[in-house]
C-alpha cells in the first residue's frame, strides 16, 4: 500500500492549510471585491453569486482547520476546491476571457487569468490529493515537527514565488499585445 511519510504530510498540510486560510482571510477582508470577482466569472446564475461570496471563504477556511487537524476527508475537500478553481479559469480561458481578475492575489493586488493558473490548481490539487495518502508507521521527534514545519514555510514561499511569477507573465503578455 502506498503512504505517505509524517513529515512530508505535515508539511504538505501545514503550506496548503496557509494557502486556503490566507486566501479565505483575503475573501473576508473585502467582501464586495470578491462577489464582484464571482459575478465576472459569469458561471453562476445571478441569485447564486452573493451566497457563493460568502460561503466559498468559509469553505476554505474549514478546510484549512480540518487539513490541520487531519481530518477524514480534508484532504479531498481541498483538492476538489483546487480542482473546482482550476475548472473556473480554464471554463474563461476557453471563453476567451482573460482580462479577469481571478482573485488570487488579495485585496489590491489585481491578477488577469492565464493558462499557468490553472496548471497551479492542479498541483495544489494534486498536493491535497497526497495529503489523503494513510501515514507511513513511524513516531514523529521534535526535530521530525521543526523539518516539517520548515519545509512547509519553504513550500509556501514557493507558492508564493511562482504566483509572482504567474502576475508577471499575465502583465508580459498583455503589454506585448
């Protein structure tokens, strides 16, 4: 059967817990930007578009505790929310609409869609999908806790990093057109 090591699953949790309570806190501190960001999706009927501003932030946030505390299903919770992000963009794209803002920086800071947004969600979603895997049987040290716990900071700043880089190659090409 395949498992997955302790510290590889805390780590795995710890950065994706980050990346959904972090996207969740940014939801919830402009409310107003995010259902607009929903509307421009144009994927939901009109009625559907303010609940889904407020509940998608609290899914997240849910699903970040839960990835925490190892809870049953977590892990597929946030891959499907990965996936179902993933599936928003690509349904635009395929539209031919890639001056949206996807919602993925934060308040202020404007992101238009583009195809490396997707592909993000599916290694995240492919991460959360790891997360499920049964542990490997082995005690966990204090110093097992700290590797994990370090290479989930070293995860995030990845996340963050290729992000910046997704910002970046979103404005190149609408400068170059």
């Amino acid at each position: 059967m395949l498992t997955i090591d302790p510290v590889a699953d805390l780590a795995l949790r710890l950065a994706l817990a980050a990346v959904l309570a972090i996207a969740a806190f940014h939801k919830l501190r402009d409310r107003a930007t995010f259902e607009a960001q929903i509307a421009a999706y144009a994927l939901l009927p009109e009625g559907l578009v303010h609940p889904m501003s407020r509940a998608l932030p609290l899914i997240e946030g849910a699903a970040a505790l839960f990835l925490v505390a190892r809870s049953e299903h977590a892990a597929l919770l946030s891959a499907a929310i990965f996936i179902a992000y993933a599936g928003a963009i690509g349904i635009n794209l395929a539209r031919g609409r890639r001056d949206i803002d996807c919602g993925c920086g934060g308040p202020g800071r404007k992101q238009m869609l583009h195809p490396a947004l997707v592909l993000r969600n599916l290694v995240l979603a492919i991460a959360a999908a790891t997360a499920q895997l049964p542990l490997a049987g082995r005690v966990l040290s204090i110093a097992d806790y700290a590797v994990g716990i370090l290479a989930a900071i070293a995860l995030l700043a990845l996340y963050e990093a290729v992000n910046a880089l997704i910002a970046n190659l979103s404005s190149h090409t609408r400068l170059k057109a």
